[in-house]
C-alpha cells in the first residue's frame, strides 16, 4: 500500500518514513532536495521532488494511495538548536508554509479517481495556546487566540475539504517528541552534562512530553485503525512541569539541576519566541487512550533513561 509522507525528511517524518518502510508500506516522501534526501532516508524509500505548494510533479501518486501524510510547514522553533526570532516576514512563512501544503494535498486527492483513504494532518498541542495555568487540555478544548493557536487552526483547517470527499482525516497534536537526534533535548542534556541544567523561568510551566517511539508507533496506530478519525493528543498521559522535566533529567544524568535560566534574560535574547520555552500545556491524550493506545514510556523518568543512557 502506498504512502505519501510531505515533510518526510524532518525528524519524525525520517522516523515514521523508516518505520512504515520496515512494514512493508511502499514509501514516496515528497521534497524539495530529493536527490539529496534520497539517501538520508531509509533503503527503499522513493523521493519524489515537489515546490511544497503544488501537485506539480507527485499529484498523480495520490491516485489510489492508502494515505498522505502531511507534515511539511516551515519550523516553529528554527532549523539550529536554539529557537530563532520571529518578525512578520518569518511568521508569515511559518503560516503560509502550511496552507500551501495543505492546500495542495487537498488538490492531490480531488484530482484522484481513486481517493486515498486516509490524509494524516500534523498538529500541535500549541492549538490549545502558552499557557501558565494547571488546566487540562484535552482533544474538545477550545482553541487559543494567540499567534501559535491561530497558526494550528489554520494548519488543521487546510485538508479540512478531503472529508467532503469521503477520505477519512486524523489530525495528530503533537507535543514536545523526545529524541536525542534533534528538537530540544540534545541541548537540554548538554547542560546537565556540563553542570549547568536547570529550571526555565518559573519552571512551573507544563511540558506535554512524548517519547520518539510512542510518538511514531501512535502515527502508525491511528493510520491503521480504521475508525480513527480527528484529533488526537500525541503526548504521554503524564506530563510534567518544566522544573520537574529538569529534576528527572538530572537524576537519570546524574548531575545536579540547579541552575535556572531567568525569564527576563530568556525574552531578551529570543524575544517572543521564548513564549515556546516559558509557557506551555497540560495536554493529556485522553482520545489516544480511549482508542486503544498503549504507551511504551508513559513515565518521563523511564523515557528519558531510555533516550540519554
């Protein structure tokens, strides 16, 4: 069965392409380079090139394929280990990077005789805003006003029309994916490393955590169940606070945490992307759980041990 991945080389897009190739799914991942991608992903796996707003070159393969994922839009956080400011030029390409993607797979399975039966979206948990409170979000909370929330919202909406088309849709809220390949735990553990990790800011902030292999077996468990559809939570059913996250780092590197990043400092040198480090969500993934899904590492102490030692 055919698969479309867009955004396939990113870091859950290399996992997941890797995972679903090793199934037996014949994989096509959709980029910009893909001479150069080809051979960073796994043996096996196509690489069609595509502008990441057209079905020039690719729409064809949409023609009966079991399911396009969509991953592709411009980092949130930047392409280096520390987040990069935003301005109006860089928000604009954060936002419009994604309707252009959505915009074309909707294309893709309109222009399809036989339609896919399935469009995975990404999401984020920032659907539900930067918070500070302790409430608890969960898939029927309300979407947040701010400019990450309005962002997701549009990031959803945009392969919304494929289910006026009989395709079913899941749209997966990821919340912040655990690997020591990538995203912020490379650094996070460098700091314990050299003694100097600590709490950010308050440290009271919620961190809606998930564990690469959870993260990757759930896209792969809602892809394959065949009454999965809307929103889903991926983050593990126990998340922390950034000053606890920070404390178990510690005890599995076995360094201390004590050294705090002030907020002050923080939104002085990131500006209003330090919102992304400063505040955060309880999210729980109340309909992954309700569906069936079992976590590998639902405990932060045993996820991390994993993913460091």
């Amino acid at each position: 069965m055919r698969i479309i991945i867009t955004g396939g080389s990113g870091l859950i897009g290399s996992r997941l392409t890797a995972e679903l190739n090793k199934a037996g799914y014949e994989v096509i991942v959709l980029s910009r380079n893909p001479e150069k991608k080809a051979s960073e992903l796994a043996a096996g796996t196509e690489c069609v090139g595509w502008d990441c707003k057209t079905t020039e070159g690719w729409g064809h393969l949409a023609d009966g394929a079991f399911a396009i994922i969509n991953l592709a839009g411009e980092s949130i956080a930047g392409e280096g280990t520390i987040p990069s400011r935003w301005n109006d030029e860089r928000k604009q390409r954060i936002v419009e990077s994604r309707i252009q993607a959505g915009l074309a797979v909707v294309d893709a399975v309109q222009a399809a005789t036989e339609k896919p039966k399935l469009v995975i979206q990404a999401s984020a948990v920032g659907y539900y805003g930067q918070v500070q409170e302790d409430t608890v979000f969960t898939e029927e909370s309300e979407p947040a006003n701010d400019f990450l929330g309005k962002t997701v919202q549009l990031w959803e909406d945009s392969t919304e029309p494929v289910e006026e088309m009989g395709v079913r849709r899941v749209i997966v809220r990821t919340g912040l994916a655990l690997s020591m390949d990538g995203g912020p735990l490379p650094l996070l553990a460098f700091q314990h490393k050299v003694f100097a990790g600590g709490r950010l800011g308050s440290g009271d902030q919620w961190m809606p955590w998930i564990h690469m292999d959870d993260e990757i077996a759930a896209i792969r468990f809602l892809l394959e169940k065949e009454d999965a559809s809307g929103p889903y939570n991926l983050s593990a059913p126990n998340p922390v606070t950034n000053k606890e996250f920070s404390k178990v780092l510690g005890r599995v590197m076995n360094r201390p945490s004590l050294i705090p990043a002030p907020a002050f400092a923080m939104r002085a040198a990131l500006g209003e992307i330090s919102t992304l480090v400063l505040d955060g969500q309880r999210a729980v993934p109340h309909r992954l759980l309700e569906a069936g899904y079992k976590f590998k590492y639902p405990d932060l102490f045993y996820a991390l041990r994993n993913l460091v030692k």
